[in-house]
C-alpha cells in the first residue's frame, strides 16, 4: 500500500468504522508469519512441523518452506497438489488448539476447498500479506478515538496473545478478553465472550 493510500485510509477509517472487535489477533507483521509458516510454532508442535517437512526434497527442508509449498501447491500433476494439500492442511488442523488434535479438520476433507486455502494461505505468507512490515501497529493511531474489543485465547498458538497485548498499547480505547482454556479456534467460553462484545456495541448490555 503506497503512502496515499494509507494516508486515505487513516482518514476514512474514523469516519466508517464506529467499533472494532477482533479475534485472534495478528498484525501482519513478518516475524508473526516466521513463527505460524517457517518454524517457530515447531517448537510446540516437532511431530506435526517433520510431517509437514516429510514431502519436501531434501535440499528444501533448512528453507523456506512456504515457498517449497507454493510451488508443490502449483505442480502440474495433480496428485503432487493434493498431497501437498493434505499434507498443509494437517499443520493448520494440528496448530489451532491444545492439545492438538488428529487427522484433518472438517472443513479441509474436500480436498478442492483444501486446495484452494492452502494456495491462498501461501501465497499471502509470500508476500507478507503485501504490508510494510509492522504498519498496522505503526498505523493503529488511526483507532484512537474508535473503540474495540480484542478476544484472545490464552492457549491461540496461531495468534500469541503478544500481538493482542502490542496492539492494545498503541490502541488505548481497546479492551482485551483473554479466555482461557481457549486456542485459535472457537469453543463455548470463546464463542460466549464474542457475542458479550457484539452486544455490548450493539446496545444490549
């Protein structure tokens, strides 16, 4: 985003936006797509980070390993894309929660739509989401006066409960939730303390 836009953006925002409630929060900054997509979060989870490693050459393994995907993902056979697929699709089902669980979440066994998310989740990560690293906390100036919920699971391995804390200092009207027993994806306490915030906006609190 070019330095007008943003600039466009940091005028509009205050004027569109009336509240914000987040979840699991990311900034999008570099090192918060190092530790999701290239090692870091494989200090909590080395079986499932070596399966996802397994289906790369050998020479690919100390890289970068969402560019190893990205060209899996692209191959022109299709059954080299389906198993690079399955195979992302096994990390980002293991890592959102504690303990991680088996096998493939619901929502990645059609194998079309595991896919199309996986190729989508890469190519972001590649090109680190086309943001200046670190702009949206630099930019969070831009909230100051809107104000907002933040909802974390304490166990988010996704989204450490870190960047919810980063954003809030320089978001002084935001409030932070942490639920406990909570990971990246929802459960009944999470769920329950996201509708708590959409009422408390929407006037019924």
């Amino acid at each position: 985003m070019g330095k007008h836009a943003r600039a466009r953006v940091r005028r509009a925002a205050p004027a569109r936006v009336t509240e914000l409630i987040l979840f699991g929060v990311t900034t999008g900054r570099r090192t918060e797509f190092d530790w999701t997509f290239r090692g870091g979060l494989a200090r909590f989870f080395p079986e499932q980070w070596e399966r996802l490693c397994a289906p790369l050459r050998e020479d690919e393994r100390g890289g970068d390993v969402v560019d190893a995907y990205h060209r899996l993902l692209n191959d022109r056979d299709p059954s080299v894309r389906r198993r690079a697929a399955e195979a992302w699709c096994r990390w980002e089902s293991a890592t959102p929660a504690w303990p991680p669980p088996t096998g493939l979440a619901e929502r990645f066994r059609d194998p079309r739509y595991a896919l199309a998310f996986a190729r989508i989740v890469t190519h972001y990560v590649r090109e680190d989401a086309w943001l200046e690293d670190g702009i949206l906390l630099r930019d969070a100036t831009a909230l100051a006066e809107t104000p907002g919920i933040l909802v974390n699971g304490r166990f988010d391995f996704q989204a450490p409960i870190a960047n919810a804390y980063e954003l809030k200092r320089v978001w002084p009207r935001a409030e932070l939730v942490i639920v406990d027993d909570a990971g990246h994806g929802t459960n009944t306490d999470l769920s329950r303390e996201l509708v708590r915030a959409t009422d408390r906006f929407a006037g019924l609190q």
